[in-house]
C-alpha cells in the first residue's frame, strides 16, 4: 500500500486527514494520499517564498537551464517508475502512458530552459524633442511563487507543462494536483531531490478543491500567480480567489470540441484522425472532439467508417499490451458520462454504437468502464450536443454549407480547440480563421509544437502558454529606462 505525502521545503510529510487513492481500472485501493490544511499549504507556501530569496533567486540562467535538463533525464531515466504510477492513477494503458504523458513530461523541462535561454530583449532607443537621449532595456524577473492546480486526465503532462516554464523563469512552485491521480507528482519531488533542485524550489500538497489545499492555496496572499488547468466553473471560482490582491491568472478550461469534415477530405485519413481526436484517453483531453460536422455527400460512408473503426477498439486493464483504451478516471465520473448516455436517448438520438458499460473480464468488472458511442439524429440544442460530457463519444450531424458548419460549429460557449478535414488550402485557412477557438488542426489532430501559442477563447480559459507566450505569464517584465 502506498502513501502520497506532500512534498514541502524538500522533504516528504504527513498530515492529519487522509483520503483513499483507488485504481479506476479495477476499483482497487492504491493507497493513501494525505490531504493538506491551511497549515501544510502555508509551509509550502513560505519554503516557496524563502526559496525565491536563497541560492535559487540567484542561480544564473545557465545554471538553471543545466538543472531543468537533469530533471528532464531523470524523468527517462525513472520512465517506468512515471509510466507504473501514471497507469494506476488513472487507468490508461501504459502504452498510452509511454507514448504521451511521460515524454511530454520530460520534454516539458528541456523546451522551456531552451526557450528561457534563447528569449530576445526588447530594447529601443528614444530621441526627445529638446534632443535628450536614452536606451530602453527590457528585463523579465520571475513573477515569485506560482500555485499549479491541475487536473487528473494527462496529470504529469499537464503539471510539467506549467512546472516547467515556471521554474525555467526562476519562479518556485506549489503544486496540487488533482485528488484523483497524485502519484507522478509525488514522484516528481523525488526527481527533484535527486537533481539536487534547492528544497522550496519545488513543492506538492495535496487535497480537494473547495475548503480544501486547492482553495487555501488559491487564496493564500503570499501565492504571486495562479496557473490552472481543469473545468471552466472550476477556473470562475479560482478567478474570484485571485482578484483579491490582483494576481495574474492563466486558466486552461473546457471544450466542446467540433470538428468539421469536407467532402474534399482524405476520407481514409479523416476517419483515422477522428477516431483519435474522440477517443484517445477514453475521450478524457480538453482538446478531444465531441461534435463531429460531415458534409452530406460523405455522411453515410464516414459514419459507417468510423462505427466500423470504433467497434474495433480494445478495452483493457493498463498492462494489456493488446488493449487500446482504458476506464474512465473514476465510478463518480463513470456515472457522469453514462448520464449523459442515458441523456442523449432521451433527448432523440439514434445510438450508431455503444452506449451502455462494456463486459469486462474477470477482475475488471468494478472498474468505471464505458463503451465507445456514437449518435446522429440529435437537435443542435441537445444538452448532450451542447454539454463537455469528457467521455469517449461524440454526435455526427452533416451540414451543406461552409456557412451553415460555421455556424454550426460556433454555436457554442467554449472556444478550445477544432479540426478541420478538408484537401483544399483556401478552404483550410478560411474555415480556420472564422473558427472561434484558440487552436484549429488541420488534417491532424493533437499534433504539438511546444513554441506555439495554447489555450482557449470564449469559456474555455483566459491567456495562452506555450513558448514565449509561457514566458510572458511566468516573468514580471520591467523596462530600464538609461538616459544618455
Ligand atoms: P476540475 O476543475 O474538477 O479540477 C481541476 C483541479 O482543480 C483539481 O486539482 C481540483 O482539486 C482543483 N479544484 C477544484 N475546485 C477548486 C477550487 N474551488 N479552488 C482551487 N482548486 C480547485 O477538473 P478535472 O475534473 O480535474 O479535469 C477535467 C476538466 O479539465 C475538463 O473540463 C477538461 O476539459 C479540463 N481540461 C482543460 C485543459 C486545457 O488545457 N484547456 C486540459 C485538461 C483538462
Ligand atoms: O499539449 C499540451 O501542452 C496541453 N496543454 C494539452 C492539453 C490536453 C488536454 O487534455
């Protein structure tokens, strides 16, 4: 039985509450992960504060770069130890786990020191009127303590994507990560340790959200910046927390992703991204598709082809090496998504696949397994059309006009992520600029350039990270104004 302490000022402690971490999979107790009161989120709080004052505060950029690479090669170096823990927090496959969550989660340390070592200074020269002179030299600094709060669906990916910049910009952290998957980044204060990172600089505490580590950390005064990953309800409240004292905000929220399919397509290629962008991680990513829009010549071939493909999916326990999806995070999200199972019959849909939970082998059977669905037929003002259900499904409507799938497509609070299949590069760029989202794939889906700006319009989160876009949230920029 394991035990996922916090990780404060270097050193692994308990406290008094505790909670049971449980394998979705099979429903079977991992351990025990304690959760943090005010008085473990203030110590961590304070070891990240007097870190920022110690030899942390003044390691050259050199040298922090040469310590986030360590931590990066000792994440591959512990590659299994992260793809064990990631696997039996959330129930993926480790396939999945190898492939995605743990070398993005080293790859997160190596970009941002690359990037922190390669950022330009903005720098002009200014002539005045009466002839005076001066050059202007712009300086980033760390912003100070950073609190990370991430979600459970990608938890080494999604903590590191924050941890990583944050700490190339010479901040220090708190983070709490999700009370449904804490065991890479419990693993992470380890590696951190090993590298010989300087106690404070990194720290974990775990817990709830409401009257719990993730609202004492939100509010503590002491935190600088807030960067969040998770359900947009749960950024609004967030959002207030960090009103009081002005701190600088990053959410990362919701989608309800659509993607759109021309008739124009490589309908061979389209079927094989959609069937990615639905249900990779049993449909749990922010970015993944629940609305799938195909133009009517081709509606028929692409929902029998993708039924097809999807009916051929492997469920399996994360070390079946032949089993290609996993459960869901948990029996309180199971119930969630076949609510809107359930839901969708209601509310007319005809069901081309799944739709109920799956016959799971021996051993599995008390896991939060659910099959892969898909409908057609559903209004556009269907709570499932409407709603992040965050399962493995999605609705297919056809549509017989650019104007009308934009509409269609737009016709929705969030603003995450889209996809659009189409061979016609006009086309392409057109739909893509009108789409209200912050990222659109074309002819691909989940492909990431960590330079590249990430996040979401409308309620789908506030700001962009992800290259110099990381550094501008992470650093205080200062302009040194020199007359000469
Ligand atoms: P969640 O909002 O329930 O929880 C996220 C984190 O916030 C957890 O650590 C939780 O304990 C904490 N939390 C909850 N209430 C809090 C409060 N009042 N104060 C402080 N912390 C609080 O989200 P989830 O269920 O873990 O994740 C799924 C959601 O995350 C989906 O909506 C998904 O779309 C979204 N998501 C978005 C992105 C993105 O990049 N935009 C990425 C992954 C997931
Ligand atoms: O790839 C990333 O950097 C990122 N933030 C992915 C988000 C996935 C959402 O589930």
């Amino acid at each position: 039985m394991k035990e996922f302490k916090h990780f404060i000022n270097g050193e692994f402690v308990t406290s008094a509450l505790t909670f049971e971490n449980r394998c979705p999979a099979d429903n079977s107790v991992i351990g025990t992960i304690y959760e943090a009161g005010k008085e473990e989120v203030d110590g961590a709080v304070r070891a990240a504060k007097a870190a920022m004052k110690g030899p942390w505060g003044k390691l050259s950029v050199n040298a922090r770069v040469e310590l986030l690479y360590k931590v990066a090669d000792r994440i591959n170096e512990r590659f299994e130890d992260f793809v064990e823990a990631e696997a039996r927090d959330t129930g993926k496959p480790k396939s999945l786990a190898r492939h995605i969550d743990v070398p993005r989660g080293a790859a997160n340390f190596k970009v941002f020191a690359d990037m922190i070592k390669n950022e330009p200074t903005e720098a002009f020269r200014f002539e005045g009127p009466d002839g005076v002179q001066a050059t202007n030299i712009a300086h980033r600094t760390a912003k100070g303590v950073i609190a990370v709060i991430s979600p459970w669906n990608f938890p080494l990916l999604l903590t590191t994507w924050k941890v990583g910049p944050a700490l190339a910009c010479g901040n220090t952290v708190i983070v709490k990560p999700s009370e449904e998957t804490p065991a890479t980044t419990t693993l992470l204060g380890e590696v951190m340790n090993e590298c010989g990172v300087p106690a404070g600089v990194f720290n974990v505490v775990h817990g709830f959200g409401p009257d719990s580590a993730g609202e004492f950390l939100t509010t503590h005064p002491d935190v600088d910046a807030i960067t969040f990953t998770g359900e947009t309800r749960t950024g609004e409240a967030i959002m207030k927390a960090a009103s009081v004292g002005l701190r600088d905000i990053s959410l990362e929220c919701g989608g309800k992703n659509p993607a759109i399919v021309f008739a124009d397509c490589d309908l061979e290629k389209a079927v094989a991204g959609t069937m990615r962008s639905v249900f990779v991680n049993c449909g749990q990513v922010c970015l993944a598709t629940e609305r799938v829009y195909v133009e009517r010549p081709i509606f028929d071939a692409f929902v029998e082809k993708l039924a097809a493909a999807a009916s051929k999916i492997k469920l399996g326990a994360p070390d079946d090496a032949d089993a290609n999806m996993g459960c869901l995070i948990s029996k309180e999200h199971q119930q969630k998504v076949l609510s809107y199972y359930q839901l969708a019959v209601e509310e007319g849909a005809t069901v081309v696949l799944g739709g109920g939970v799956p016959k799971m082998a021996a051993g599995l059977e008390e896991g939060a397994w659910v099959e892969p669905t898909i409908w057609t037929g559903l209004p556009d003002d269907a709570r499932v059309v409407m709603e992040e259900v965050f399962g493995p499904c999605c609705h297919i409507r056809p549509f017989d006009s650019e104007e009308e799938v934009l509409e269609l497509a737009n016709n929705t609070h969030y603003g995450l992520g889209a996809s659009v299949w189409t061979e016609n590069t006009s086309r392409a760029i057109r739909v893509s600029e009108q789409l209200e989202v912050g990222l659109v794939w074309v002819n691909c889906w989940f492909l990431r350039d960590l330079r590249t700006p990430f996040g979401g319009a409308k309620q789908s989160g506030i700001g962009r990270e992800g290259g110099v876009h990381s550094l501008e949230f992470y650093t205080e920029l200062k302009n040194i104004c020199i007359q000469l």
